[in-house]
C-alpha cells in the first residue's frame, strides 16, 4: 500500500483506468504535457501519448463540446476544467446537451464524460478560485455528482465515475488536495501521509458512487458534509468531546439516503454543514430530505452550516468559510429543548 | 450608435443583390491545400450550373442522370412530406412543424456525397439527410405525431428527429451546441485511425455564437476530419443576416481559423454536392476541417409559429437570384434529356402518395389528439442508465 495525496490517487485513478481501457482519454487546460496545474494529469501524456491525454484551447465550452462528441462516438473522455469557478462558459453543454442526451434521443445516444474539478475555498483564491457550485449540477436530472474527500475515496470514486456510463461531475476539493484541513488555518499544514485514508493501493479498485460513508458513529447528533468539511467537522466534533455521527456524503446524485435516515432516527438531530452559498445550496435539499422522511424522529430544528450569501471573499475568507466554531454552535441549537 | 437593419422589410419589394460570380468560375484546389488557399472562394461563390442550366467549370461533379434524378427525386419527396406536414400541423394534428423549402439542395447533397457511417449532428432543417440515408417515413411522422411509435419516446417538439441506425444524431434545439460536439466525434474517429468522419449544421444567426466559434478552433487545433456547415439563409426567424455578423461572408469566418472555406451556392445541387465531396475527401485524407457557407434562402417561414409576412417582402423567395434547386436541377436533367415535365408531374404524385399512406399509417400508432402516447413509464426512463432511488420513488408517487 503506498501513501498518496489526492492528486496522486486521481492520477493513479487515471493511470489504471488508462491502462485498463483504450477508450479513456483525458484533456484540459495545461492537463497534457504540463500534467495540469495541480499536477492530476503528470505523465499520461509520457506514458501513453499525446493522444490519449493532451492540452486544449482555453474554451470551457469548446472542450465540454468535444467531450460529448467523442463520448458518442465511442470514448470514454475524462475532461478537466481547471477551476470549478471556471465550468460556467460550459454550462449550456452540460446542462442542456450532456444531461439530457440519453434521455432526449430515447435512449439512442449517450456520452459517458466525467468531469474532473477542483472546487472550494481555503486556499486564499479569492472569489474565482474558491467556489462550490454543485447545486447548479445537482439540480440538472442526468447527471451525477460526486465530491470526494480523501485520497482513498478520491480514487476509487473516480474510477467509478469513469466506468458509469452517466455523466458525472466529480469535484476535488483543492484544500484537500496534499492534506486533511480541520478549518484552522493557522496551524501547520499537515499532509495524507499520516492519514488512514492516505493509504491507497496502486492498484485498480472502486467504489460505488451512491454510497455514503459513516466515518464516525455517535448517538447524539447527525452531521452531513462532504469534501473539506468532513474534516472541519470531524475535528470540530473530536475537540468539543460530542457524540456525533458523521456522514461524508460522497455522492450528491445519486444520494446516499438510506445512510442519512439510518442516522437521523437514531440521533433525532441533524446538522448540514457545506461550503458553498446558503440559499438553494444542496443543504436546503437534504434539510427538505430529512424533514420529510424523519421529522417524527426529530428531537431538534434541523441547522445549516455553510458558507454565507455572498460572493466567497479574498481577505475575510476565514470570517466567511464554515469554521468548527461554528459547527459546534449548530449542533449545540439543535441539541436545545 | 449603428444598429443594423435589413436592406428590406414587409411591404417592401426585395430583389437581394445577386451574385455576378458566374458557374465555374472557381478553380478547384487540391483537398491537400492550405487552408488560406480557399480565400477566393470563402469570399466568392462556389457554382456549377450556369444561367443555361448547364454543368460547367472545375467543380462539375460529372454524375450520371441516374443519380441526379435520385436527387431530384428526394427533393421532391422532401418537398411533398414538408407541405403536408405543415398541413397536418394547420388542422392541429401535429403541433409545431418546420419545413425547409428552399434548402432542399443543401441536405440531399451532403448526403449524397457522404457515406452512412458519416455521423451528421445536423440543426432543425436538414432533414433531407433523413431520406437520403433511408429513413422509414412511418417512423419520421411518428415522431412528429410523438405517438406510441416515436423513437424518442414523445420526449422532443417535432422535427427533433433521432436515428442512431443511420448516424444522425439527436437534435437539440439549443442552437450551436452542434459544432463543437461534431468535432469531437470526428476526433474520436481520429483517435481510432478510422476514415469516417462527423458533419454538422447551423444556421446564419447561430454563427455568433461561442459554439460555432469553439467548433472552428477546435477543428483547426486538432485538424479534426470533420466539415462544418453554415446554412445561410438569410433569416433567423426575424433577424437579417446582416445582424449575425459585420462581414461580407459567413465562409470567410473560416480563414483566420485556417479553416478551408468556401462559399458555395445552396440553390445548386451540383455545387453543393461537389464542394461536400471535396470537403469529406480532404477529411478522410487527414488534412483537417471545411467550412462550407451554403449561401440559400429559407423559403417559408422560421417554423409554424411565425409569420414572414410581417417582417420580410412577400417576394424575396421568388426574387432569389440563385433560383429555386429543385426547378434548377430539373431544368439542368431536361437540358440534359432525361427528364421530362411529365415524369416530373408524376413523381410529385407519386410522392404525395407515398406520404398520405405513410401519414395514415403512422397514425395507427397513435394520433396527437387521441393518442396511443408513449407510456406514462417512460417518463423516468433514460435519465440514466439505471433508474437511482429517487426515480423510482417519483415514478411510484405516479402510481407506475
């Protein structure tokens, strides 16, 4: 078992997957020969050639549209777009012809793309190099949406979105990106090499999209997160010495809900906790999911953590990123009588 | 400021300027040439049949009268199935339709000069490729009737047309989106070694989208065996051509790309014929993409929820200078002596026929007023793959 970063485990992901099928190709923005900014692409284009992974224009839309092109004629394109803020002049492709080609031509056609995205803040890039923009895709019937938050799910997960013949958008949280971050930002940097979930095979294996994951029981309270804040929470959660059950959701569509209803009737409480903009944020989705489906279990107002209603700011970013602080506020109103 | 306005509008006599670029007055290059050696001809006008209706020049594609009464044949036949339709949308048994009298000329000849295993990702007009490539009438109107018998499953507004079986792809009516999609597919048949190649349409206005403009760049990067098409017919619904763009020619969009561009008369079979085989060749070959502008003229109206008559000249049509394709080519297969005006009557009869038969037998699956529809559960079918939980919690809240 070797120890990986999360960008190792994406290119390890794509090296087995390369070598598994020659349908897999990938391309992006300085993801050919330079191996991407973040460095998730590094020696494909070595190994397997410029054909197989290689640099496109700088055209977001432009490199969605070939990516639904060749997904239909036989491929099986894994497309990066450099920056989450930056999917939007590809949003029509998306949305409008990749999420509904299946279903719009009866079935005839199909394009199995996934798009790989690094998304989220903490890294100090301001409000075009922080956002969380699920929601959008989340609400699009078609796709799925998968957002991991360890090297060992990083990998795994994204194997699967390569082989699923859906359309997936698979978000990689970029503070996540060398190592876990409990939301101080001043402390040291701390890297996946002494993390249990560091730990990632070299070789080929997967994961099924759909399936949440426990990574801390407890009686008293349920917290839902995924990406970064799975570990704001978990740390938030370890240092105020509170029962708490945490789910890392892993994939937004299709959701995990029986993990979700499992918990919440057992702890009659829940807290959502996303970084992305409150209002219509998916948190407002699972708060609809919860109280639909467990209110008579429910002991407390189900609480939302998340990042505020406003553009994500460059020098107050701490002030605006959900912090343990408060989380811990959140569990303590829904624990009130 | 300067906002542009068209040369003419209803009330107005139109008589466009015609083009004094006589047939066969471009040289035809070598399919291996640089794209910049198009330049003539993306700001001229590729031409075969002269004011004489007679084949001349370096582009005469030399086909035999066999193959041009086939064109003309499925013309007509386009032609028959575009006016009954929209008949049938008038007496409300269809409910939207878009008929593309005029520009018969620029599907049946790309068609014609490609092979089946071509995938086309064509816009709302070209529905000549349909009967070229064979499609079964039944199944067209089926799908416009969106009846238990549509192949879509009722899912898309009529003409939306999809046909895996012959390579043509699902029409979306989100305009553009088209180009880049082609050349990816064409760059998957790159990626194979394969010599098949993607060909895609759009229309005049849609030209001034980032999409058409994605599709050149990424055409011309990777050279990809693709031929991309404007169809300029000089109105997008309302919108005079001369609003989608500041220039002469939507082809010489292409030459800054490095794109081989042409200009080619859209009224003339023979032209349009011959410059998509000389594109699909150049293609196939593995020197990269054509931009094609088939300079026509859209000769009804946007689709059956517009009407011209109060926004353009009555006449214009009438007035093309480039004339009509399915007059041009006929008269150019009598120049010839193998065609007649009772032969021709009697295809026109004959392809009525075949559609009125074709019309009521389609209607045996299903009519728009009384159904059968496709079933209440296909609804949640084809999202995915595999329905997820959610899918079938909502198809059972339908009680399916």
């Amino acid at each position: 078992m070797a120890q990986m970063s999360i960008i190792q485990a994406v290119n390890s992901a794509l090296h087995n997957m390369f070598e598994r099928d020659e349908t897999v190709v990938s391309f992006g923005e300085d993801a050919g020969y330079y191996g991407g900014v973040f460095r998730c692409t590094a020696g494909l284009q070595e190994k397997f050639g410029k054909h197989r992974a290689f640099d496109t224009p700088l055209a977001e839309g432009g490199i969605m549209g070939i990516a639904i092109g060749m997904g239909m004629n036989g491929l099986r394109p894994v497309a990066e777009i450099q920056f989450a803020d930056y999917i939007f002049p590809g949003f029509d492709q998306i949305t409008n012809e990749l999420a509904k080609l299946r279903y719009r031509s009866g079935g005839e056609y199909s394009a199995p793309v996934t798009i790989r995205t690094p998304c989220g803040g903490g890294i100090k890039g301001g409000h075009y190099h922080s956002q969380s923009p699920e929601a959008y895709f989340t609400h699009t019937p078609g796709l799925k949406v998968v957002i991991c938050s360890n090297p060992y799910d990083a990998k795994g997960l994204l194997i699967s979105s390569i082989e699923c013949n859906d359309p997936v958008i698979f978000f990689e949280p970029k503070r996540l990106y060398n190592g876990p971050f409990d939301g101080d930002h001043t402390a040291a940097m701390v890297k996946w090499d002494s993390h249990p979930k560091g730990e990632v095979p070299e070789e080929y294996y997967s994961i099924p999209l759909g399936k949440a994951e426990t990574i801390r029981e407890g009686n008293d309270v349920t917290i839902l997160c995924y990406g970064t804040m799975v570990h704001v929470a978990s740390a938030a959660v370890e240092n105020n010495g509170i029962d708490a059950e945490i789910i890392d959701l892993r994939t937004l569509v299709p959701l995990d809900i029986d993990a979700i209803e499992d918990s919440v009737r057992k702890t009659g409480r829940c807290v959502i906790v996303h970084e992305a903009p409150r209002t219509s944020g998916f948190g407002a989705e699972l708060m609809s999911l919860v109280q639909e489906r467990c209110f008579w279990h429910l002991e407390g107002p189900i609480q939302r953590v998340t990042g505020w209603d406003t553009p994500y700011p460059h020098s107050l970013e701490w002030d605006y990123f959900p912090s343990q602080a408060r989380i811990i506020e959140a569990v303590q109103a829904t624990m009130e009588e | 400021m300067h906002v542009p306005v068209p040369p003419h509008r209803e009330g107005g006599t139109s008589f466009p300027s015609p083009h004094d670029i006589p047939a066969g007055h471009h040289a035809k290059p070598a399919i291996d040439c640089e794209g910049a050696e198009t330049r003539d001809m993306a700001y001229g006008l590729v031409r075969v049949l002269n004011d004489d209706d007679e084949a001349v020049g370096d582009w005469d594609p030399g086909l035999d009268a066999e193959t041009l009464r086939q064109a003309l044949e499925h013309m007509v036949r386009i032609r028959a199935y575009d006016d009954r339709m929209m008949k049938m949308q008038r007496q409300g048994r269809l409910s939207f339709y878009m008929k593309c009298l005029g520009e018969e000329a620029v599907s049946v000849g790309a068609a014609m000069a490609m092979e089946n295993r071509d995938i086309v990702i064509p816009s709302y007009r070209q529905q000549g490729l349909l009967f070229v490539r064979g499609r079964s009438m039944v199944d067209m109107i089926s799908h416009c009737i969106t009846n238990s018998n549509d192949n879509v499953k009722g899912r898309q507004m009529p003409v939306h047309y999809s046909w895996k079986e012959g390579n043509f792809v699902s029409i979306s009516s989100p305009v553009g989106t088209q180009f880049p999609q082609a050349v990816g597919a064409a760059m998957a048949f790159a990626y194979r070694g394969e010599d098949s190649i993607a060909c895609s349409w759009l229309g005049e206005g849609t030209s001034a989208q980032g999409d058409f403009h994605y599709g050149l760049n990424f055409a011309s990067v990777y050279r990809a065996p693709c031929v991309l098409v404007v169809v300029n017919n000089q109105w997008a619904i309302s919108t005079h051509r001369n609003l989608a763009h500041g220039g002469p020619s939507f082809a010489a969009r292409g030459i800054p790309y490095d794109v081989a561009s042409m200009r080619v008369d859209g009224q003339d079979f023979l032209a349009v014929y011959a410059a998509h085989k000389w594109a699909t060749e150049r293609a196939r070959a593995g020197h990269g993409p054509t931009l094609l502008e088939m300079y026509t003229y859209r000769g009804d109206s946007h689709s059956s929820s517009d009407d011209p008559s109060i926004y353009r000249p009555g006449n214009e049509y009438d007035s093309w200078p480039l004339g009509d394709p399915v007059d041009r080519l006929k008269a150019h297969l009598m120049k010839l002596g193998e065609w007649d005006d009772e032969r021709h009557a009697a295809l026109e009869e004959q392809c009525t026929k075949e559609i009125i038969a074709a019309y009521k037998e389609a209607e045996t699956h299903g009519t728009l007023k009384d159904g059968p529809f496709p079933s209440v559960s296909t609804l949640f079918e084809d999202v995915y793959e595999k329905e997820p939980w959610h899918l079938l919690e909502q198809r059972g809240e339908v009680g399916i």
